[in-house]
C-alpha cells in the first residue's frame, strides 16, 4: 500500500540532487539501468554536462535500456500529445500505478501559480530559486522550454544529429507534471518506428545541465503524402535580432560537453547572466508545432553566421559552476 510515509521516505532519498526528464510509454530506461521494472528511477532525468560524445549521445548508458516490446510513445500528426515531467518515475504512471502522481514532478502539493513569490510552505533552493521539483526557474515564466525531436530511422546506433530534427517546443516548461507538444504534418514512420528525443536547456538557476534523453516513438494519424522533415542544422543565437535566427529544421542543442557541442557562446544575454541557449527564441526556437521543418530555406541564399564563443569575453563570466554528478546507484 502507498501511504504518506512511503512518499517522504522517496522524497528524503532523492534530496536535492533531483532533476526532470520526459516520462513516456516509449523512454529508454524507463526502469533506469535495468530491464526489469524497479519502482523509484531517477537515472532518466540525469543531466550530461562536460561529457564525451558517447557519454551525452542518447544520454549515455540509456540506449542501452529500450522501452519493453511494443511500447511506443504516439505522436500524433497535427494533433498533440502530452509528456509527464517528472523527476523520478515514482511520481509517474510509471509505478505504483500512478497513485503518487500530483500536479507536480516531484509527488508534492504546490499552489496553482508556484513560485518563489508563492511557495506554499516549500523552501526556495540555495540560490534562490524553486526549489522541488529542481526546474531551473524562479516562476513559470522564466522556465527556459523543452522539446521533442525525430529520426525516421528505428536504429538507435545509426542516426546522426541532422537527422534529428526539432518538431514541437513547449514553451515555459518543464513546470507541472502534464506538459502538452503540438505536432506539425509529421509522415508515418518505418517499420519498427522511429527514434524521438526529448531535449531541454535550462536558463540559470544552477548548473548548466544538458537533456538529451531517448524514446521509441510512432506518428500516427499521418496524410499518406506528407513529407519527411528535411535534414537539420545546429540553432543560431539570435536573442533580440530574429533576422539572425535560424530559419527551417534546427537540431538539438549540443552545449557544454567536452566534446561534440554544436552550439558554442559565452558572453552575457539580455539579462545580464551568461548566455543560456535554450529552446526558445534566444535560439530561434517559435513555440508550438515547427512548421518549418520540411523545406530548406537556404537552398539558394546564404546561412546564418553559426554560434561562436564572443570575441570578448566578459571578466569574470563563467558558463556553468562546477557540476558535480549524481550518485548513480542510489536509486537506479
């Protein structure tokens, strides 16, 4: 039985190294580093950060974990779907038949409009953000965006990163547990289904983590002559001037990894923090379905310059703090 003991207990162990990740019927490592279920994971909201390309790729040791047989996420053509964002699959439809789920990726109870204007009793973290769940924000406002991309191949191990191609970003995410992705006209996918993953970039409030997290996907519902995207390209940073975005198909962002990145900066944003290239306009990246995604727009014209470290760094910004990695085997 699920008792309130049960949730503190999971809540104690967790701490505050917990972080968020997309909890699908299709996600690799559903079960962590296990192929047999196992009630309390967090091992699929593990961020990479300083990583070699096999440490981040399809983060990490998770390709290594599909979802069970014909288990599939369903991406619905020019429909939506919904994602729980959640930090550990105990507070998921993953286990306990979703008895600990709340509004929230952490199993708690928090106010409708929670913040750290209105924290509802919870502690503030120690930088002065929210706290539990670990969502990288002060507000829902300032939530940086997460998102999903897809590969039209069913490989795992055969897929490179301009075949993955960004088609839906949820704007202000991940914040509650319940968080919806609009699909543009996405064609069905091969035999066997196609890989998706989902992306986010947080903007300050701790370390300057990396998701990139794998899951087994279908699109469904598609027009017999819809067309497949067309090969992606890494994002721009273009915060403030829209003519320096991106336009068209837009990979994954690659960022602070030791190596492997396709998006390099440094230097200060708008906000006077250092520059955090998330999934949103800072990057190009419009909320809702990407429409884009099936032409090249520069096919006959020229790209935009791509992101480069700024030629004057300012004294004393630094990217990221040090970031120190979870204990992996504390709860699988």
């Amino acid at each position: 039985m699920v008792t309130a003991t049960t949730v503190a207990l999971l809540s104690l162990a967790l701490g505050s190294q917990a972080h968020t990740t997309a909890w699908t019927k299709g996600m690799y490592c559903r079960w962590g580093w296990s192929h047999e279920p196992v009630v309390a994971s967090r091992v699929a909201a593990i961020p990479v950060w300083n990583e070699t390309y096999d440490g981040w790729w399809m983060n990490g040791r998770c390709k290594d974990y599909p979802p069970p047989p014909g288990d599939f996420l369903e991406v619905p053509a020019n429909g939506q779907f919904t994602a729980e964002l959640a930090e550990n699959s105990a507070f998921t439809w993953v286990s306990f038949e979703g008895r600990l789920r709340t509004a929230w990726g952490d199993g708690k109870h928090h106010p409708d409009n929670y913040s750290v204007d209105n924290l509802g009793g919870a502690r503030p973290s120690s930088i002065g953000c929210i706290g539990s769940p670990n969502l990288h924000c002060k507000r829902e406002r300032d939530a940086a965006g997460t998102v999903f991309a897809i590969a039209y191949k069913n490989d795992i191990s055969n897929i490179s990163m301009e075949e993955l191609v960004v088609f839906t970003v949820a704007p202000h995410s991940p914040y509650r547990l319940l968080t919806t992705y609009e699909v543009p006209d996405l064609p069905s996918c091969p035999e066997g289904g196609c890989i998706c993953v989902w992306g986010w970039v947080p903007n300050h409030c701790g370390q300057a983590n990396v998701y990139f997290h794998p899951h087994r996907c279908i699109v469904t519902g598609a027009r017999p002559e819809a067309r497949r995207p067309v090969p992606a390209r890494p994002p721009v940073w273009c915060e403030g001037e829209s003519d320096k975005c991106l336009r068209g198909p837009k990979q994954l962002v690659i960022a602070h990894q030791f190596e492997g990145n396709n998006v390099q900066i440094s230097g200060r944003q708008a906000d006077g923090l250092w520059k955090s290239p998330g999934y949103n306009m800072k990057m190009g990246f419009h909320p809702g379905a990407q429409h884009d995604i099936f032409d090249d727009p520069y096919e006959f014209t020229d790209l935009p310059a791509p992101s480069t470290p700024d030629d004057l760094v300012l004294a004393g910004d630094e990217p990221q703090a040090v970031f120190e990695p979870h204990v992996h085997n504390e709860l699988r």
